[in-house]
C-alpha cells in the first residue's frame, strides 16, 4: 500500500510513488518493531471508509511503516477519503 504515497523511504534509499495520497512512508520508530496489536485508527473526518464505526473501534496492525506527520489531514483537503 505504501506505493501508493508520494515518496518512501527504505535503508535509506527514497523512492517515488504514484502520489495518489499525500505523505511520505518512513521507518516507524518504536521500541520493538514489527509494531503489532490492536489500535484505535484516527480517521479524517467525513471518512467514507470509516463510515458507520464507532471512534474506539480496534483494527489488527502489524506494521514496520509510517506514514509523515499531516498526510490525512492533507488528503481530507485534497478530497481523498
């Protein structure tokens, strides 16, 4: 999925995108990684994928990748939902 971001970043090598949504994919900095569990996802309001779930709905993640600080609230604006 991380293809489909402006840039990302992997060993230090920073790769194009498709840019169909805004951001930057980088290293998740965290104490232990792959990062797993279950986790709340904070979602941009009017969020058509979201749509009918309650705020403290818990998804499955097992990630090693983040995506830059501000991407969904760019792609709320630009109308990526």
């Amino acid at each position: 999925m991380q293809v489909l971001f402006d840039l990302g970043v992997e060993h230090g090598e920073r790769t194009e995108g498709c840019g169909q949504w805004p951001g930057t994919v980088e290293r998740l900095e965290a104490d232990v990684l792959p990062h797993m569990g279950w986790n709340t996802v904070r979602s941009p309001t009017n969020s058509t994928l979201f749509a009918g779930l309650d705020a403290d709905t818990r998804f499955y993640s097992c990630t090693r990748t983040r995506c830059g600080a501000g991407s969904w609230s760019r792609a709320s604006r630009s109308g990526h939902r």
